[in-house]
C-alpha cells in the first residue's frame, strides 16, 4: 500500500477540531479530544503543537481567516474602527465560547497580530496619541467581544413580564426589535457612540499639540 499523498493532520484540521469541540463543550477541549476527533493517537498531535496555547493561536488565526478583517489604505480611521470592531465580533460571534480564552491568552499568531499592527499604525498616523492606541484598540475589543455574546443572547432577555410591564424597561423594550436585530442595532449604536468620542478625543489631542 502506498503512503498517503496527504497528511493526515494539518494545522487548519487541528484547529476545526478544536473549535468543534470549543462550541460543542462551551469552551472545553483537550489535546487528547482532539486527537480522537481527528482519528489519530496523540503523539500525532504533538508533530504540530506543543500544547493547549499552541491550539488556542491555530484557532485564533482560523478565526481570523474566515472573516475578511484586511484594512484598506484609502479608509479613514473612522472607516477602519468599524471594520476591525465588525470583523472581529462577526468572527468571535461564530464561536462564542472561545472570547475568554481570547482575552486571557497572549497573541502569537503572526496574521492577528500583524493585523493589530497596521491598525495601530493607521490610528497613529491619524494623530491619536501613542498612550491612547492601545487603549482605543482595547475598547473595540471590548465592545466587539461583548456584542459577539450579546448575539446569542434569547430573545427575552428580562422575561416576558417585564416586556409587558407600564415601566421605562417595559416601554424601552416594545420599542425596539428582539433577537439578533436588537443586538445588532445596539451595537451599531455603541460603535456610533465610540466613534463619536474618538473623534472628540483625536480634536482635543490635536489642540494640545497645537495650542493656539
């Protein structure tokens, strides 16, 4: 019997295994799990990671992939924080589950990180303040991550009684839709709300560097 063309495990096979597991057991996986995914023992594994970490990065980087998260030189700043806040909450929101791991882990992963990169650039060259780059990168992942989970969220988040209910809650509510629609007007609206006060941010810091 010839030897396979292919190979049996690829870094891309690990890293579906891995998620599969990830939305199956909310967050859980072992390298042992993955292996039996992929019918293989697991030494196999270990030809292509080293461990949990080594995982966590080949997901990070499938994720990554799957959205089309590439900045365009010509947007402006403001064009460029709704498309990284929109990639990354269309990607994490695919896969729920796995935004802790995200928040508490490093990034090595070169595409990410390469991606963050060129966005720090882009905000830098916009004349944000160097203390505020990573900061402003910060809170879209933070309101990214979020609205990713808010979109799995059920449709009654407060309960039924409260929709019905003769209170501010009760009349906020029958006002605006249910479901993925409410979830996605509220982030669209927080992401105006951001943007809004970078714009702010970014005339203040421009006064201070150019007082009149």
């Amino acid at each position: 019997m010839g030897r396979p063309t292919a190979p049996l495990i690829t870094p891309e096979l690990i890293a579906d295994a891995a998620l599969q597991l990830i939305d199956a057991q909310r967050g859980q996986f072992t390298l042992t799990q993955i292996a039996r995914t992929l019918g293989v023992k697991g030494p196999s594994l270990y030809n292509h990671v080293s461990g949990r970490e080594d995982v966590l990065e080949l997901v990070r980087k499938r994720i990554h992939l799957s959205v089309n998260a590439e900045l365009r030189a010509e947007w402006s700043w403001q064009d460029s924080v709704r498309h990284v806040a929109r990639s990354d909450r269309d990607s994490i929101g695919q896969h729920p589950w796995i935004a802790a791991e995200f928040m508490i882990s490093s990034m090595a992963a070169t595409e990410p990180l390469d991606a963050v990169a060129r966005f720090a650039e882009k905000l830098e060259a916009a004349g944000f303040a160097s203390v505020d780059v990573l900061k402003i990168i910060t809170s879209i992942d933070l309101l990214a991550i979020g609205s990713a989970l808010d979109i799995n969220a059920p449709d009654d988040i407060y309960g039924p009684d409260a929709i019905e209910a003769d209170t501010a809650l009760g009349r906020a509510l029958r006002a605006n839709r249910s479901g993925k629609a409410r979830a996605d007007e509220a982030f669209e609206f927080a992401l105006d709300r951001l943007v809004e006060s970078l714009e702010l941010l970014l005339e203040r810091t421009r006064s201070d560097q150019h007082p009149a």
